[in-house]
C-alpha cells in the first residue's frame, strides 16, 4: 500500500468525525484530487466518501451497543450533521435504525468471550 494512501486511512480511522471530503483527503495525502481517487480506489477497492461512510457507520453502531448515548449524539460523534441523514445512511448498511438496532443488539445474549 501507498505510503500516502495509508497515512490518509490512519488519519481518517483517528478522525472518523472531521469534516472530510475528497479535497481534503487528497491534500492530506499530497495527491490531485483524480490521482488521489483513483489510487485510493485501486489500493482500498472502494472510493473514499465509500469507505469513510461504512467507517464512521461501524464505529456508530459500536458506540449503539455499547454506550448510552443518544442516536442524536453518536450521529455528531459519527460525522453526520443531523440525526436524519445518520439515520437513513445508517438503515441502508445495517437494514434497520440505530434505534432498532440498538435495541436488537441489547436484547441479544451476550456470549461467553465476546
């Protein structure tokens, strides 16, 4: 992998929240914004707001199943600008509302290790 494109990873896995864009991951890795989009896309295999979606939504449905934090507080933590638009990215990768999804993952029993 790209030194340059691991950097942006690293940066975008600590900063999941910051307001990213293409620009701004392209500069973080010193590329144009094309050069940057596609080597991102050949070393990760998905485009970057792609990638940085399903991150910042994996990491939101860790905070749904293991904090008491509102959705309205984990969309913030999340990147996402308002409840409504978490709400519908979250459904489409995980197929129900944070709210649901919490509420599933609470009520499952816990197994022994996990």
């Amino acid at each position: 992998m790209g030194v340059d494109i691991a950097r942006v990873l690293a940066l975008l896995r600590e900063q999941p929240a910051a307001p990213w864009g293409i620009d701004a991951m392209a500069q973080s890795a010193g590329m144009s914004r094309t050069s940057f989009n596609l080597r991102f896309r050949a070393v990760v295999g998905e485009p970057p707001m792609a990638y940085l979606t399903e991150l910042r939504l994996r990491r939101a449905a860790g905070y749904l199943a293991t904090t008491t934090k509102s959705v309205r507080e984990i969309a913030h933590l999340s990147g996402y600008g308002s409840e409504a638009s978490f709400s519908k990215a979250f459904s489409r990768l995980f197929g129900r509302p944070p709210a649901d999804y919490r509420r599933v993952r609470l009520a499952a029993p816990r197994q022994a290790g996990h």
